[in-house]
C-alpha cells in the first residue's frame, strides 16, 4: 500500500510539473504572439517546449501569420493600383474633354473663317470620338468583370473568325501603310469558344497593334495557337508581364487615349472561355499568343 502511495504521488507530481511547464509555455506563446502582432514585424513564434501540441500550434499560427501577411500585402497593392487607375482614366477622360471644350471656346469668342471654323470643329469631333471610346471601354470593363455577358461556349472553327477579323481590320493597317502577313491554314481547327466574344478578343488585340504597332503585322495560327506578332516602337517600356492588367498603359500610350483596356477585357474572355493569353518580347516585335481548349480539352475537364 506505501508503494502504491509512492507511485500515485510521483504521478501527481509529474502532471502537476506537466502541466505548469503548459502553463509557461502558453503564456509565453501568448506574449510573443502579441509582440509580433503589436509590432507589426514579419517575425515568426518560436518555441522550445517538447509540447507536441503547442509545436503544432506555432506551425499553423505562423502559418496564419504568413498568409495574413500576404493578404495585407495584396490589399496594399490593390490599392495602390486602384489609385493610379482613378489618376490614369481621370487624366484620360479630363485630355479630350478639355481640348474640346477649348475649340468650342474660340469657336464661340472669335470671328473665325468658314474653313478654320470647320477645322476646328472637326477636332472637336475627334476630341469627342476619343472621349467616347473611352467610355465605351470602361462600360464594356464593368460588364465583363461583373459577369453582365453572358457566354455560350460551342466547338467553332477558329480559322474563319480569325480570317474574319483579320478581314475586317485590314483596311485601317493597309491605311497606316502596314505589311500584313497572314498564315492561316485551309483545314478547320476546332476550339471551344464564344464567337462573339473570341471575335471581340481578336478585335481588341487587332486594335492594340493597329495602335501601338508599326510598318509590320504577322497574324498566324499554328498548333492551335493563335500568334499576332506587330513591330513596336519603344518595346524596351513595355512590361509584358502587366500588359494585360487593369489600366496599365506604357507612358507613351498616354498621349494616344487608351486606358490599356482593351487588352485586359481580352484577358478576361479568355479566362472564361478556359483559355490563355500571354505576351513577350520578340526582338523588334511584341507577341502576344492566344490558346482555346478544344472540345477533348472541355470533356476532360468536365469529367475531372
């Protein structure tokens, strides 16, 4: 019975001795938890308890910590762009409106001749064009983003639709005294798509070479992918990573009217048609290469 005694008390005493060293390893984890999160450092818990437990602990609180941190900083980042976004479509929106009204001002307080007066007005209109594609692209932004189009993705043969819009935009290359060079095979190539909204891509990525680009375009699908490559001034400015990010513009885009949307509005049909989209730098030629799932793609992906 003494025995029994003896070994009832040193068990007592190792849980008490137990759970005092808890006790201090918990307080101690708590102090320097709230040092870290007071100081705001990018310091991580540290412990030198044998505690299983209160090591696990610190691993998923510092896990915690990490992915807080992270999120801070996207938000931080966030913020940051959307401030240069409002500074951006302010200055973009505030350029032809106040040239315009600036025409229209010596219009009205000058005694001009008929031809001046027709060529002022004609700036005004353009000053006014330009406002109004603007505007057009932040209302069709807002519509994508928020998911107002609706997309029906079927099998299409992306042959015609590129040959369709590259049809269409020729004009205005041949007018700006562009190469165009077009390599599109004669068998269909079948991808998964929305029409319209795979031709409003087309149009847009179209329209930023027609832009930004000069004397060169190449136009090619191989493989399923679709290539449009332009000869570009000034492409050491460009950073072809954030080329299809919201609002972001090279500076010399600033003085052509373009809120660098049209690119981004590309980039989000395409993730919802389940494609990519990406850009790169080619010697004196930005590339910017398009992919679609094909309808094998989209089984798989439903059957997964």
């Amino acid at each position: 019975m003494p025995f029994l005694c003896i070994i009832l008390g040193a068990a007592l005493a190792a849980a008490l001795v137990w759970l005092y060293l808890l006790n201090r390893d918990i307080r101690q984890f708590g102090k320097k938890l709230l040092d870290i999160v007071q100081s705001d450092t990018n310091s991580k818990l540290t412990t030198d308890t044998f505690n299983k437990d209160v090591v696990n602990l610190t691993a998923s609180v510092n896990t915690m910590l990490e992915r807080n941190r992270r999120d801070i900083f996207e938000v931080a980042c966030a913020e940051a762009a959307l401030k240069r976004a409002v500074t951006n479509i302010s200055h973009d929106l505030r350029t032809p409106l106040t040239s315009a009204l600036g025409y229209l001002q010596m219009l009205m307080s000058s005694d001009l001749d008929e031809e001046t007066k027709l060529r002022y007005l004609e700036t005004v209109r353009g000053r006014l064009e330009t406002l109004s594609g603007l505007m057009n692209s932040l209302f069709e932004f807002a519509r994508v983003i928020e998911g107002d189009i609706a997309l029906d993705l079927k099998p299409a043969n992306i042959c015609n639709i590129l040959r369709d819009a590259l049809s269409d935009n020729y004009p205005e290359f041949d007018n700006r005294g562009f190469t165009v060079e077009a390599y599109i095979p004669d068998v269909p190539v079948m991808c998964m798509c929305d029409n319209d909204a795979l031709r409003r891509v087309l149009q847009n990525l179209l329209k930023n070479a027609l832009v930004h680009g000069c004397k060169h375009l190449r136009v090619s699908l191989a493989g399923g992918v679709i290539e449009i490559a332009n000869k570009a001034d000034g492409l050491a400015d460009i950073d072809t990573e954030r080329m299809f990010e919201r609002f972001y513009t090279s500076d010399a885009a600033r003085t052509r009217g373009n809120t660098g949307l049209g690119l981004a509005i590309a980039r989000e049909l395409v993730m919802r048609m389940k494609g990519n989209i990406s850009a790169y730098a080619d010697g004196s030629h930005l590339i910017i290469q398009l992919t679609l799932p094909t309808p094998r793609d989209m089984e798989t992906i439903h059957l997964s």
